[in-house]
C-alpha cells in the first residue's frame, strides 16, 4: 500500500512525518510525500530517502486581500491537481500533520473518499485540522485538552514523534554547579538572547555556580560569544547544536519557545523549564501549549514581553535553591511523555487502510 505524507513548511510538521514514514516503510509499505519547494521538506524528505512531490500553495491567515485571493487560487488549482494525481497513486491513507501544505492533498483526500488521519501536535489545532475535524477518520493528538476539537470516538493520546534518544537520558543528578540550556530554535531569538545577556552581570554578583549553555543562531552569536568570554562565567554560546540530546542530558534547567516539537522533547527527556511561547505564532499556539505544561507543574511560563534578564535570573536563583520542586518540575514533565508516538500512529494508517480496502473488496 502506498501513503502519502501531508504537510510542510517547518521542521515541526516535517520531522515528526519522516518519523511515521519511517515505521511505515518498516512495515513493508510505500511512502510519498508532499510539499512545496521553499519548506524544510524539499531538503529533508530527499534527505531521508522518499520522494516528494512539488505543489505551489500559500497560506491564507494575516495576508492582504490581493495575496489571498492569489493563495485561494492557488489552493484550488492544485486540490483539483491532486485530485488527478489520487488515480496515478491510488494512496491507501493520508497521514496530515496540518498546516498550509497539508491542504490541497487532504481536500482532495477527502472528495474521493480516500481515509484521512491528522496527529495534531499542538494543544489548539490550526487551521486546515480544524476545518476537517469532523471529517477526519482518526485524529491523533499530543494534549489531552486537543480531544475536544474532534470527535471522541476518533481521537487518540498518541503524543507527537520524539527521537529515542530523549527517552533514553538517564536522569541528571544534582550538583552544586546548574545547568542551563537555553535556545530559541535554530534562527535564535532575540528575545531569550538579550535577556541571558543582561542576566550575566546578576550571575557575576551573585556567585551562583551557574553554567550556560546558549543556542544564540547565527545573527547574534559572534557578539554573544565576544560578551559572553569576558565574564569569566561557565558555559559556552553557540550558533547551533548538532547534539541536542546530549545538551538536554547536561541541563538542570531548559529555556525555550514553546512549539510542540520543543515541549515533546522537554517531556521525553523528563526536563524542568521556563517556556517563553514567541507571541506570533499561528493561533497562538505555543502559548496553549505553556500553559498546559505549567497547569501539569511541569514548567513556569513567562510571556515573551516579561521575559527580562532580571526575570532570567530571578526563576534560576529560585530553583538553585528550590531543589524539590525542580525534581516535581521534572517528574511531571515526564507524565506528559509518550513514546512510541510514531509506531502507533503507522499501525493506525495501516490499520485504517486495510479496512477501508477490504469494505471496497
């Protein structure tokens, strides 16, 4: 049987997909992808060894009535391109991680009757998932509180596809000196740059045993690390980490944005954290997604306009000494894990697929 993988643009749509292609492929079964030329797919597909077919389609959202009316053509143009190409591939499912890209293949999907499955990664689903909610044959979702947008009977706690290797750290044990981890992603974040940088001098006054270990991006790095040598403090600043799981083993504390790639991993590795959610984001998604992890005491959120250096400082002070509730901090981040997110949702499309084939037989 032949799958298609819907949904691009980021990493966060992409990776979790290759994940779930990956047990498919294991499985004995075939994998197709699409996306457009400009997302992360068209260097990561390829990259992973499956096919990816090219459509040309933009969003919809905070665009001007020109630009709409251009992404709204494009959307039927190529719904009704896929809706040809459905005859030349006769795809047993559509495995949809939502998004822009995700919508002309599930439109089309879902007009021949071919099963649609959507894993949702975060806690309020975007767009195109919301519209097809009711329409989808399964919908499998990362946050409890996600159930709600689809139909009970067709929702399922999968969790979002997490490398092994989070799941495997074994658990840090205490030491005077802590650890911080901070990233915003691979471009940085100006905002998580700026306030470690004025946190820095608080550090140095203070003597707390504190070492940082800083993901700036590349447009800040050189002048981070410049500063950042001449305060004598432990740590290191870097444009990027090849090996996050390793730097997560390493950390007491992680501060980060709070996409749903980023919290899964926090989860798996059963790491404490302050989720500073950037305050663009599509439906504000990364704040419903804080905001689950701390009602859970899993982290402290802080909005993006309130995260200071005189904040930074504050919350890492507080749980240098607070060792008890790092350790709750940790041991609830935990309980929202869910391993074997990727293998589950493959037997879920296999499954959806044979059963659709054998009532068309």
């Amino acid at each position: 049987m032949l799958f298609l993988m819907a949904g691009g643009g980021t990493g966060g749509h992409v990776i979790p997909a290759l994940a779930v292609a990956r047990e498919i492929v294991r499985a004995g079964h075939e994998v197709l992808f699409v996306g457009t030329e400009r997302g992360v797919e068209a260097r990561l597909v390829p990259a992973a060894g499956f096919r990816l077919e090219l459509i040309r389609v933009g969003g919809l959202k905070n665009l001007g009535i020109g630009t709409r009316i251009g992404s709204l053509w494009q959307l039927v143009s190529e719904t009704l391109g896929q809706f040809k190409n459905f005859a030349a591939w006769k795809p047993a499912a559509i495995f949809s991680m939502g998004g822009y890209v995700a919508g002309p293949p599930v439109l089309a999907a879902l007009m021949k009757r071919v099963p649609v499955v959507v894993m949702e990664p975060n806690a309020v689903p975007g767009v195109t998932n919301r519209w097809i909610a009711r329409r989808v044959r399964r919908a499998l979702v990362a946050f409890e509180e996600t159930r709600r947008f689809f139909p009970a009977n067709r929702t399922e706690l999968t969790g979002l596809p997490v490398r092994e290797e989070f799941f495997a750290l074994p658990a840090k044990q205490p030491e005077r000196e802590f650890t911080v981890l901070i990233t915003g992603g691979s471009q940085g974040s100006q905002t998580l740059n700026n306030a470690a940088r004025r946190s820095w001098p608080m550090f140095q006054k203070t003597g707390i045993p504190v070492r940082l270990i800083h993901q700036t991006g590349l447009a800040m790095r050189d002048e981070l690390a410049t500063d950042f040598a001449q305060t004598g403090l432990a740590g290191q600043v870097s444009a990027f980490i090849t090996d996050m799981p390793t730097a997560f083993a390493q950390a007491d504390l992680i501060v980060c944005r709070a996409g749903a790639g980023a919290v899964s991993e926090i989860a798996a590795a059963g790491k404490a954290s302050v989720l500073i959610p950037f305050p663009f984001a599509a439906d504000d998604h990364q704040l419903k997604n804080a905001e689950a992890f701390e009602r859970a005491g899993a982290a402290t959120l802080s909005l993006d306009k309130h995260w200071t250096g005189e904040r930074f400082f504050e919350i890492v002070n507080s749980l240098y000494h607070d060792r008890p509730r790092l350790e709750s901090m940790r041991e609830n981040a935990r309980k929202l894990a869910h391993p074997g997110a990727a293998r589950r949702a493959a037997e879920i499309l296999i499954d959806i697929a044979s059963s659709a084939r054998n009532n068309t037989n």
